[in-house]
C-alpha cells in the first residue's frame, strides 16, 4: 500500500505491508540529534571534582591527614576526587586529633566547600611568563614555555 496522495514529503514506515502511524526521520538528521544528545549529555558524564597536583599547601594537609588516619583511602595517585576526601572528612573527629590536624582539617574542608560549589559557573584565567622555561615539569603550576595563556570554566 503506497501513502497517500498530498503527503509526498513525509516517508512511511511499513510494518507488515501497511504504512506506520508514524513517519520515519531521515538518517541524517537522526545522526544530527544523536551528535547533539552525546554532546549535551557529555558535562552530565563528566567526572567528580578533582583536587588538582599543583597545590603543594594541599597536598601537604591532605597527605598530613592520611598519615595521622583521618583520611583511609590512598592519597599517593593525582590528580584525587573530592568525594572519597569529603567523606573521611565528615567521619573526623576534630577533638580527638592533635592541633596541627585539626588545623589541616579545617582547611581542607573550606576549601572543598569552596571547589566543590553546585549550581555555580566558575571562569578561570592564566597567564605565565618565563625568562627561562624548564623541560622538566613537576606538580607545580609552572609555565610550559616562554608565554602560556589559559582560560576556561566549569560548571558543577
């Protein structure tokens, strides 16, 4: 059975001989919204926040709260996720700890609060000059060559 007249721009699926309810899309543009659905569905994928390398001070609080055993999971594999961080840091006993600890939990919880913000836009910018760049890189944030401009955003 052929569509019907005055319809010649829709394409019919036939199930069983007779024309579907429902027209079919071209495969084009079916490919155009799949492209469009993985994009939009990518930041939704995305991983967990992340605590970056180059931030010694933090490093050093964090490996100090997994040597003292606030923290329990391994901090020795960067870049960490804030996840499994923040949940050792809610089990903490903050009076039970010596000083120094307590001190390095509190900053390590302000400044999960602040890097794992929800419903914000956060922009950042770079910019590093170096006389004399090195090609050897450790974890610091140091610039790769003789200018390096950065900028982005996220959004948790």
């Amino acid at each position: 059975m052929k569509p019907k007249v005055g319809w010649p721009s829709i394409k019919y699926c036939y199930h069983r001989g007779r024309p579907s309810p429902r027209p079919v899309m071209p495969k084009q543009k079916r490919k155009s919204l799949l492209l469009l659905a993985i994009l939009l569905a990518s930041p939704a994928i995305n991983a967990s926040p992340m605590i970056a390398a180059g931030d010694l001070a933090l490093r050093h609080d964090i490996q100090r709260l997994a040597d003292a055993g606030v923290i329990k999971g391994t901090v020795s594999t960067w870049p960490l996720a804030w996840a499994p961080i923040l949940a050792d840091m809610r089990r903490a006993d903050i009076s039970s700890v010596a000083p120094d600890v307590a001190d390095a939990i509190v900053r390590v919880k302000l400044r999960a609060n602040y890097e794992t913000r929800a419903d914000e836009i956060k922009f950042r910018a770079k910019v590093g000059v170096a006389k004399n760049p090195t090609r050897i890189r450790s974890f610091q944030n140091t610039p790769r060559g003789d200018v390096e401009v950065s900028a982005g955003f996220d959004w948790l």
